[in-house]
C-alpha cells in the first residue's frame, strides 16, 4: 500500500474533509454574505490541501493552503469592492439560468463520476521512502526547465497585463477618461446611457445562445444606477 | 506516542509560560519608556479577568460567525505555527517534512483571519483597520518568505528540524545577517505590533477591535499573545539555532531562545514609528524586498562557497 | 495522518478555548445587546448607513500583482532544497526567474501601484 | 480512502464549480465558479499522481501549474473587472458582453 | 462575588473620558495613574469618566456614549454635576481622590451592591424597519430600505481614482480619541480616504499644555512615547529626544502633508513642536479650510494634519470651512442621494 496508508483514521480523516469540502464548496453560491462565500471557498481549498496532505503529497497540500489563503483574501477584497451589498444585508439571489446550471452540475458530476467508476485505474501507488520534494526540484531545475521559466514569463505577462487594465494611471492618460458621455446639460446625467443599455439588449437579441438575455438585462437593472433606466428596461422586458 | 504526548505538553507549557510572560514583558517596557505604570507578575490575570466580567457586545448586524471565527482561527493558527517548532531533536508536534511551507500558509491565515476580525462587527474604524492591515500583510510575507527560503538552503530541507540541525556549528543569525531583522518585521505584522500594527492602532481607537468588549477582547488579546509566542519560536528555530545548546535540555533553550526573541519584538514595537500606510507600501516593495532579495543571494554564495 | 491529526487536534482545543471564554465563567450578566448599545463607535455620533459597504481598496493593483508574484514561491521551496546539490546552475535558473519577475515589479512601480489610488 | 474515491469526490467539486460559474450572473462570483472547477481538478491531479504515478516528480508539478492558471485567472480576471468597472460601473458578465461591440 | 471578580477587582480600572472644555489639567495626568488604564474606546471600559461640564450641545452625544459601554458600567461627574438623567451617577466631591472612588465604584459593582446604569436612550432601532418590503429589510429593493435599522450606503465620486463606490457618511467626535476634544467632523469617506469634510462643532478652546504632540506620537504609533512627555521636563531630556528621533519620526511623517499657505508641514510643525512642547507654531491661517487640508487624504494622514494645529488654529480653520448646516443644503440641490435609491428588484 505504500505510504497512503489503509488504517481505518486515515479513511475517516479523509471522509471528514472531504465532507467538508464539499459542504463548504456548496456554500459558497448558497450564502448572500460575499465574504462568507469566498472564505467559505477558501475552507473548500483548505480541505483539499488536507485530503492531499493525507495522500503523503505534503507539499502541493501545504502550499495549497498557503497561496490559496492569499488568493481568497485578494478575491475576498475584489467581491466586497465590486459586489452591490456585499455583506448579504438584504438576502439576495443573483443567479440566473438556475435550473439549467444545476441539471449541468448534477450532469458533470454524473458523468465523471461514471466515468471514475467504468474505469480501470493502474495501481502505481507512491513508494515508501521516496524524497517528493526532492524530485520536484531536480525535476524543476532539469527536465522541466523551460516549464519553469515558461511559467516566469506568464507571471509576468500577468503582473503587467494585469497592472496595466487596472491601474488607473497609465500612458495615455486616465484610464476612465471619456468613460461617461458628457451630459446633454451641464452636470446632468451622461447622455448616451439608456442607448447603450437598450442597444445591447437588441443587439444580442439575434445571436445564438442568448435566449437568456432578456431575462437577464432585467436583473440587470438592479445594478443599474440609475433609478429611470432602471425602471424602463424593467417595462421593456 | 509517548513521543508526541510530551512534544503537545511541552507546547501547552511553552505557549502558557510564553503568553504569560509576554504580557508582564509589555508591562515592564511600557513601565520604562514612559516612566510610570504598574507591573506585577499577576497583572496580566487581573487585566484579563476584567474583560471576563464584562458583558460581550454586539453591534449592528454583525457577522456572529466570522466574528468568532477570526478569534478562534487567529488562536489556533498561532498554536499551529508554534507546533512545527522541534522542542529538541525530532520532538515537534508537527513533524512535517515542509514545515517552512507550513508556517507560511499560517501567515497567509493571519492575514484572512485579522480582516475577517474586522469585517464582522460592521463598524467603520474596524473596517478601516482590517482593509489597512491586508495591504500591509501580504506583501511583508514576501521578504518573510524569502528568508525562510534562505536558512533553508544550508540546510537542503524545509524541515524546521533540519534548518535547527543544520546550525549545529553556527547560527542562521550570524551566517544570514539579514534574516534575522526582516523576519522580526514579519513578527511584528503577525501580533499586530508597533510599527505595523494597521489593524488595531491607536488612530482608528482600536481598530478591528474597537467594538470588541467583554470575552471577545479577552479571547483577541490572548490570541494575539499566544502569536508572538509562535512568532518568537520559529525566529528561534530559524535562526538562533532552536534547541541546540549546552548543558540544558532542549526545549529549555527553546524557551529561552523564544524569550528573547519575544523581548527583542516588544521593545522595538514600543520604539519605532508606524509610517502611513501608503508609505510602508512603498517601504516593503522598494527597499525590504530588494534587501530579502540580496539575504537570499547571500546565502546562495555562501552555500556555495 | 499525524500531522493532519495534530492539526484538528489543536485547533479543536483554541476553539474550546475560546468557546468557554464566552461560556463565561464570571459574567452573570449575560443580557443582550441593546439597541443604542449595538450603534458602532464614532465617538458619540450617530452613523447615516451600514459601514459594511462596497469598500474602496487603494491598493487593488498591488494585490493582483503580488498575486502572481507570489505565485513564484511554489517554484522556489523545492528549489532550495536541491540548490546546495545543483550548484551554479541552480543559482542561475533562479536569478533568472527572479529577474523576470522583477521586472513587473519594476514595471508596477513605475506605473505608481504602491501608492494610495 | 482509494483512488475512486478521491476522484468522485474530485468530481463533486467539479460539478458545484459548474454549477456556479453557470448559474452566477456577477462576473466575480463566475469566477469563484472557475476556481472551484480547478480546486477538483487540483484534487484530482494529486490523486493520480500519488496513486498510479508512482509518485512521479511531473504530477507535483501539474498540481503547482493548475495553481499557477488559478493566480492567472485571478489576476487577469480582476484587472478586467476593473477596468470594465471603470468604463460601465457594471459588475455583471451582460457588462462585458456589450464591451464586444 | 465570585473569585474571577475577585481578580478583576484588582486590576486598574478601565476608564473612558468624556471630556468637556473645562476639563481640568489633571486628566491628561490620569495616564500616569496606575490605578487606571484609559482605553481609547467605551467597549473596553468598565466607567464613563465625565470631565468637566459638557456643553448643551453636546448631550446627546454623550448618552450615545453612554449607553454604548458594557454592563456592568458606571458613570462618573468629574469637576461637573450629574445631570438628567444621569441620576444614578457618581460625584467627586471636592477633595475627593478620584483614582480611590473610581476604585470603589468598581468595587460596587463587581461586587452586585451598585446597580449597572441602565441605557440612557429608548431601546429601538435607529429605523422603522422590520417586516416591511420583500425580505423584511424595511423597503424595496436589494440596495433599498433599512436592514437592520440603517439604510445602506449609497454609490457616490471618488476623488483619487474615480472608482465610484459606496461612500460612508457619519458625523465623527467629539469623543474619539484621536481627534481633538469636542470637535465634530462630518465626514464622508471611500475607503479610507476622505472625500467631504464639513464641521459640525469645532474643537474646544482649551490651551492643554503639549496636546498636539502627544498626539501625534499616539498617531505615529508610539504611546508610550507619548506618555512619557506627560513626565514632568520629559521634553529637555537628552536621551528622550533621542529615541524620539531614532523612532524614524522624521521619515515617517510624509513631505508636504497638510502645508499651510505660509510653507510649514506636519513635519515641520512637528519639529517646532519637539524642540517647545508647549508653544505650538502658528501658521498663516487665512484661506485655509479644513476642505483643502483633509480632502483626499487617507486617514493617519488626515488625523496628523489635524493634530499638527493647536486648538485655537484649528478653530479659526473651523471657521473658514463649511459647517453642516451648508452641506445640507447643497446635498438637497445635487440631488446625490435620490438617484441611488434603488427602485430596482432583489427577489425574482
């Protein structure tokens, strides 16, 4: 059996994460608090580092822990700046196309697991006394080097293309400059916005896959601004 | 077994004794900075004790769950931190062959954990504070990483019980000069400390914890204590050699090595400055990181050597 | 097994441990809040809305980019273990990973992210 | 706690993150979606390689690449919702879809 | 009393204090009384220490802060008389050493033979809210109503970046530690930067010898430095100055924060400060608003730059600036507040 042992606490160590893993990963679209979902996601990562601890892979386990921690904080930051009512205050459904994504989900995971179950696994478990670690890193400097430094140039292109979206200085001045349309009177309401709204709306009406559109550009309205607009794609829909 | 029962109890003493000691220690700086105040070896019972006959408070709308959870996961997350510290050779609680690694998802813990302290009471000041601490506790992991990284590689193992035994001729303090001090700036973010205490300061009242009242401010305090006792182990561990020394058992070096490390954090968090946000920022990614950068290269060179 | 053991093991004991703060050996007085008691402390003032809000981060570029930055310590643990072993080599892969991704530190200070938005 | 087992449950996280990154109509609650999928396919990745791999070293590493994608997304992900906010104050995934024309 | 109370009866007395304009000299010395800890908020402490006579307008303030102390608490008249309806509270008399009756008064209450002050104001939520509109959040909408009893906050400019989100108004003081006594800002905030100042009451005018640099060590993170000025000549000692300056004061405070028209700064209000505790600078004045001084700065900044002026500049700043009373009447022209009211649907 290798290092993965087959004693009875292993097995209730791993059902107990992996209950909780799940448990926690449905959470996160059932809760109206934004930071209880992503904390919530958060523990979901965190069990899975565990199962994964328990699985002898201390490495990839632990670090799931430690970078998925950082990255649940950052998205914890980025859902609380850009989520209307972020601490769920008023209870909230921002869903659509619901009974479809559920039937999807429930399909994937028919599927895979069917797909688990038919299948014939070869048994190569890890062997008892090997240095993973170790490995990883010969492997890292060695065969895999240019996956190595591909993946340097990829956080790099992140880092700048990330900065350079974001980021509100940049060459060509403001990056928002010109974002609203001037108003029709001075220091009205920017012109130009309830053609926008109406425009996507029967633009999309003609593409494929976008039967839902219209349902949607009604919810939409709820992030609307503005309380006029907001009232007419309402009547329009 | 056995093995493991007296590593947890040594931790259970360490943390204990290293709490305790930690808040008469505040009070003798305090005391000689200033020039007044009391200090007394119960006076840390008696200051808790008050919070325990206070009512607990709530405010509007608050996050119940979360409020607990950071309290709770700030404590256990410190104890955790402190349970890779090998108490003598192979005697940790968590003997895990990636320690290092381990310490640093503990870090990134702290970080989600202070935040969520002050998210939940629905208080500006709180608010205020837990969002400031986050721009400052994530990027001051990254020279705390960087030196973690170091001692590790004289060692080959980020086995905290290797990277002890690896100082068996000399110290990770003396070998890496620069460890040392910018792990103590990681020591001071972790406990909410001086120079970077963002989260609970003096001008937000208090910060993430001005709303605390009651068990609640009991339960935050320890909490906080309890993770500079881990702090200090660790620092001990990692660079003044953890249990290795003369005469005395191991895990009383621990404890002295935690002690002084603990005495080191306290007095510079009563004495340097904290910076205006933006300004740490700017301090932690132009100049502490190029230095962890430079401790790192160091200590390449000189394992090559 | 142990270590995951160990884990769940202390932090059962923290949670405990801050459970019966609350428990509250000594307080018989467990009454709720009141109203006025739950208004958040502004120094005597009265607030107009909720604090828990769409909140303004300043620093919201610095984030993203110490994301991916940090992305770069999953290569590094297990580089320094085998960096005594590989030698120079070793050493050069690194600094030129690290000097890759230096770059968009430099590019993002140069482009003001560490500063206050 | 076998292989089989490991991968339904793998499955099972896959299926929620479907679910959300489906039902979610916030451009960052879709991406919660995505990162839960990745979280079961990390699950899964690990599996593989402590079970039938032998512990090969380029399994550890399809776990820190799947990690790696997961920064990328964020990143990337962020900055869009940024910028997009910035041009539409809009945080749904209809603000982006109108960016098209 | 049971033996957690015992304990408790030994620790010093955590105190919160109200201050008002006539506050006498003593009660910045109560820092170095060890009988007592001042806590810089009332969820930390056990007694409301009211200093000095309250101005009228100023009351309703001060129930707020009352009634925001956990039980079991006690209210204290300092150099003042109880007023309606504090009937319940304690008075020193004259002559009365106020550290050993803050210490009975404690003692009373750990011990069950004084009654906890009960609230001040009524026990309801700060809005009708409960029950009404489609999750019983008390309006319509997913933005709208009262949850809780409180609207929530409203979509508005952002001055530095121009993400609009969610702005917090509030009005701040006059007992928050770090500004100066009295004074009330109303401010609006996007994060934590400052977006809209407007004065509700200026600070009072006492002349508290060495305020402001105490203050700004507090803000500069360095209490027990603070503290120590309280020391009688801590301010010609040699060695204190040092560790003053080896703190990393100087760097810390930013270049050009809160410049007045005449070229000083912080910092170099700062410095004067050092080298004479008790002479503060006093700038050129005139123009200036506290609009200028605090709009667009990130808290810790904007609360040195108020501290960095003694209380008589700062009234006279006060004075130049918008008062409450204008705002209100602008914020009904803009009409910022009707367009976020969100007619839109939470529930489907």
């Amino acid at each position: 059996m290798g290092r993965i042992g087959g004693t009875g606490m292993t097995d209730l160590l791993f059902y107990a994460l992996s209950a909780l893993a799940i448990w926690s990963g449905w959470r996160v679209f059932r809760v109206d608090s934004m930071i209880r979902a992503t904390f919530a996601l958060m523990v979901s990562f965190t069990s899975v580092g565990g199962i994964a601890v328990l699985m002898a892979a201390d490495y990839i386990g632990v670090a799931t822990v430690f970078m998925m921690a950082v990255e649940m904080m950052v998205m914890g930051l980025f859902m609380v700046m850009f989520m209307m009512n972020p601490a769920g205050l008023n209870p909230m459904q921002m869903v659509h196309q619901y009974k479809f994504s559920i039937a999807a989900g429930v399909l994937g995971f028919v599927g895979l697991a069917t797909a688990v179950l038919l299948t014939n696994f070869p048994d190569n478990p890890l062997p008892e006394n090997r240095d993973t670690l170790r490995d990883l890193g010969i492997e890292l400097l060695g065969g895999s080097m240019l996956i190595f430094e591909t993946a340097g140039v990829t956080l790099l292109a992140t880092m700048v293309g990330a900065v350079a979206l974001s980021s509100r200085r940049g060459r060509f001045g403001d990056s928002d400059a010109g974002a609203a349309p001037p108003g029709l009177h001075p220091g009205g309401e920017p012109a130009g916005r309830k053609v926008e709204k109406g425009g996507g709306h029967g633009g999309h009406g003609g593409h494929g896959g976008h039967q839902m559109n219209m349902e949607k550009t009604k919810q939409d309205s709820s992030d609307d601004p503005h309380k006029g607009h907001g009232n007419m794609s309402e009547t329009e829909a | 077994m056995m093995t493991f029962a007296l590593a947890f109890a040594i931790l259970i003493l360490v943390l204990a004794l290293g709490i305790w000691f930690a808040a008469v220690l505040d009070g003798v700086f305090s005391r000689q900075l200033s020039g007044h105040g009391t200090v007394g070896l119960l006076a840390p019972f008696h200051a808790s004790a008050v919070y325990l006959t206070q009512q607990r408070l709530r405010t509007e709308a608050p996050d119940q769950l979360n409020w607990f959870l950071s309290i709770a996961g700030y404590l256990s997350v410190a104890a955790t931190g402190l349970a890779v510290v090998p108490f003598g050779p192979d005697l940790a609680v968590i003997g895990l062959d990636t320690s290092v690694v381990f310490w640093g998802a503990c870090e990134s813990l702290i970080v989600v954990l202070v935040f969520l302290h002050g998210w939940s009471p629905n208080a500006p000041l709180s608010l205020i504070g837990a969002y400031r601490y986050v721009a400052i506790g994530l990027p001051i992991m990254l020279p705390s990483m960087f030196v973690l990284i170091a001692v590790a590689i004289p060692a080959q193992s980020l086995d905290l019980r290797d990277i002890v035994a690896s100082q068996e001729t000399v110290w990770n303090v003396i070998r890496q000069p620069l460890g040392l001090p910018l792990f103590l700036l990681l020591g001071l973010s972790l406990t909410l400390r001086g120079p970077f205490d963002y989260a609970d300061s003096d001008d937000l009242a208090g910060g993430t914890s001005a709303e605390d009242s009651g068990a609640n401010r009991a339960g935050w305090q320890v909490a906080r204590l309890a993770m500079l006792v881990g702090f200090s182990a660790v620092a001990s561990a990692a660079f003044l050699g953890g249990y290795l020394g003369p005469v005395l058992p191991g895990f009383v070096w621990v404890i002295i090595k935690t002690l002084v490390v603990m005495a080191i954090v306290i007095g510079l968090s009563h004495l340097l400055v904290r910076l205006p946000v933006a300004r740490m920022l700017g301090l932690i990614w132009k100049i502490l990181l190029p230095i962890s950068f430079l401790d790192l290269l160091w200590a390449g060179l000189v394992a090559l050597a | 097994m142990t270590v995951v053991l160990a884990v769940f093991l202390i932090i059962g004991l923290s949670f405990l441990f801050t459970a019966g703060l609350r428990a509250g050996v000594a307080v018989d007085d467990k009454r709720h809040a009141t109203y006025p008691q739950q208004r958040p402390f502004l120094g005597g003032s009265d607030p107009e809305t909720h604090a828990l809000q769409r909140f303004h981060i300043r620093y919201y570029t610095m984030t993203l980019l110490f994301v991916a930055f940090e992305m770069e310590m999953m290569f590094m643990y297990p580089w320094a273990v085998v960096f005594v072993e590989e030698g120079p080599k070793a050493l050069a892969e690194m600094g030129m990973f690290l000097a890759i991704l230096s770059v968009g530190i430099l590019y993002g200070w140069k482009e003001g992210i560490f500063e206050w938005e | 706690m076998t292989l089989t087992a490991i991968l339904i449950v793998a499955a099972a996280l896959f299926g929620i993150g479907l679910f959300g990154a489906l039902s979610q109509k916030s451009f960052v609650m879709l991406m919660m979606g995505l990162e839960m999928m990745l979280n079961g396919t990390l699950l899964a990745a690990v599996g593989f390689w402590a079970f039938t791999l032998e512990g090969a070293p380029k399994g550890q590493l399809l776990a820190i690449l799947v990690m790696a994608v997961m920064a990328v997304e964020l990143a990337i992900g962020f900055a869009l919702v940024v910028a997009v906010y910035r041009k539409r104050e809009a945080d749904v995934i209809e603000g982006i879809g109108t960016m098209k024309q | 009393m049971n033996w957690i109370a015992k304990l408790a009866a030994k620790a010093p007395v955590p105190i919160f204090i109200a201050r008002g304009p006539d506050a006498p000299d003593e009660t910045d010395r109560l820092h170095l009384n060890p009988a007592l800890t001042i806590v810089d908020t009332p969820r930390a402490a056990s007694i409301l220490l009211v200093a000095g006579t309250l101005p009228h307008a100023l009351k309703m303030y001060l129930h707020r802060l009352h009634d925001q102390l956990p039980h079991p608490r006690a209210t204290v008249f300092w150099h003042s008389s109880p007023t309606e309806p504090f009937s319940n509270a304690v008075e020193i008399a004259h002559g009365d050493d106020l550290a050993s009756v803050l210490l009975r008064t404690r003692a009373a209450l750990l011990g069950g033979e004084r009654a906890s002050d009960a609230d001040v104001l009524p026990d309801e939520p700060a809005n009708e809210w409960q029950g009404v509109g489609p999750h019983g959040q008390g309006g319509k909408g997913m933005m709208g109503g009262t949850p809780y009893g409180r609207p929530m906050a409203m979509t508005d400019d952002d001055i530095r970046d121009g993400l609009k989100l969610d702005a917090y108004t509030a009005e701040f003081g006059p007992f928050l530690p770090m500004l100066p006594a009295g004074m009330i800002l109303k401010l609006t905030l996007q994060g934590d930067i400052i977006q809209d100042v407007a004065v509700v009451s200026p600070p009072y005018e006492d002349a508290r010898k060495g305020r402001e640099i105490r203050a700004l060590l507090r803000l500069l993170g360095l209490p027990t430095l603070a503290n120590r000025m309280l020391v009688e000549n801590a301010h010609r000692d040699a060695g204190f100055k040092r560790l003053v300056t080896l703190s990393g004061v100087r760097m810390a405070i930013p270049p050009d924060l809160g410049r007045t028209h005449d070229g000083s700064d912080v910092r170099s209000r700062f410095e004067h400060l050092l080298k004479d505790p008790f002479s503060p600078q006093k700038p050129h004045l005139t123009g200036l608003d506290l609009g200028d001084l605090l709009e667009g700065r990130e808290w810790q900044e904007a609360m040195l730059i108020l501290n960095s002026f003694d209380n008589v500049s700062l009234r006279k700043i006060c004075a130049n600036t918008r008062t409450n009373a204008d705002e209100d009447s602008s914020e009904q022209t803009s009409g910022g507040h009707e367009n976020m009211d969100h007619s839109a649907h939470g529930g489907h």
